[in-house]
C-alpha cells in the first residue's frame, strides 16, 4: 500500500469513527435506522477497497442523522 493509499484509508477509519459516534449519540429512531444502513453500507464497501463508496455511504448517513 502506498503513502496515498494509507493516508486515504486513514480518512476513511476516521470518518467511520466519526459517523459511529454520532449514530451512537442519536435517539433512537427512524433517523438512526436510516443512518445505520448507510453505515453499514460504508463498512461494506470500505472492506472492499472502495473508499469512494465508503464515504458517500458516511455522508448520507451523516445527513440523516442531521
């Protein structure tokens, strides 16, 4: 893996960490389920090498959570 790549999926964990907080803290809900499919939509595509997906996944689910 090279020093882009790394550095890609360190952004990646970290936004994953950030949204699960987030999801942790919200009420329960029609929000929270909505966000949680978008998580694991992002978990997903992240353990198959597709960040892009990854983070399109994290902001929607950051979105319903808003």
């Amino acid at each position: 893996m090279n020093e882009e790549d790394q550095s890609e999926e360190n952004h990646t964990v970290k936004h994953m960490a950030s949204v699960k907080t987030a999801w942790d803290k919200a009420p329960e809900g029609p929000k929270k389920a909505t966000a949680l499919k978008h998580y694991q939509a992002a978990e997903k595509a992240h353990a198959a090498d597709n960040d892009e997906e990854a983070h399109k996944e994290l902001k929607e689910a950051g979105r319903a959570l808003a």
